[in-house]
C-alpha cells in the first residue's frame, strides 16, 4: 500500500509518495490516484517534506531519506549516478554515460533522467546539456533555473 501527502512549498503543490519504507515518487502539483494510495501524513512523508524545504531555502545540502524508485536495471544505474553529483555542480548527459562506463549511451541517459520519478532528491536538476544549456525538466525549465539557482549555479 502506498501513502501519499500532498504539501505547499516555495515552488508551489508537491506530491510524495511512500510505501511504508521508502521514497519512491516526488510529482510536481497534485497528483490524484484512484488505486493503491492512502492519502495521509506519515513520519517519512512528513521528513521528506520538511528536508525538501530545508533544501528550497538553501538549509540542506544532502538528503538523508530511504529511497525506492521504480525502473529498469539502466533507470537504476543512471539515478544512482545523479545520486552522486555534488551539490552545486552540474554535469552532462555524456558525462553521465561515461561514469556509468557507456560513453554511446547519452540519449539513453536522457530518457532516464526523464524518467527520474523523484526529482529534487534524485538531482536530475544537475544535468544540463553539454553546450553548457538548460534542457528539459519535467518541472520546466524556469524550476531547473531556480534549483540550479539555490545551489549557487547561475548558466
């Protein structure tokens, strides 16, 4: 059974959702589910909640959640990488492909970054392209600015 809260912040509605043990989705706005959700505040809700905006008002540089996002083998591997992006650094999609030892493999961790089903926590706001511009964000492009602005990166 999944738990789902839904909270104000700073960049407007949020949706997170557990399972009991773990972060498995952040969505921006509300987010309605017709099956398999309780919508009621639990402890973990409630932490990822206040360490999101600990983190919107530049409090929180690393988050300390229990994460569980859903994908295959390569999603994984692609978010654990944006996982270790440093806070207020940035990389490419090349660079990423390259640490997960497939340097041919850039479109392919686009579409897993697009695919990131906990944005903010899994910094897919980190990437940009590799001319040095913002590309897509399923927040929009005006929230990566913002974020990329909190973490002191101005583009």
């Amino acid at each position: 059974m999944n738990n789902v809260f839904y909270y104000e912040t700073q960049i407007g509605k949020i949706t997170i959702i557990e399972n009991g043990k773990a972060i498995t989705h952040i969505y921006f706005g509300k987010v309605v589910f017709e099956d398999a959700h309780i919508s009621i505040e639990t402890p973990l809700l409630k932490k990822a909640n206040i360490e999101i905006n600990e983190y919107l008002i530049g409090k929180r540089k690393i988050f300390d959640l229990p994460l569980e996002p859903e994908g295959t083998e390569f999603q994984q591997m692609v978010w654990r990488k944006l996982q270790q992006i440093p806070y207020g650094e940035t990389c490419s999609y090349k660079d990423i492909a390259k640490g997960i030892g497939n340097i041919n493999a850039s479109r392919a961790v686009g579409m897993a970054n697009n695919k990131n089903p906990i944005p903010i926590i899994i910094p897919c706001h980190r990437v940009i392209g590799a001319n040095g511009k913002l590309v897509g964000y399923a927040g929009g492009l005006d929230l990566k600015e913002k974020l990329l602005q909190i973490e002191g990166i101005v583009l």
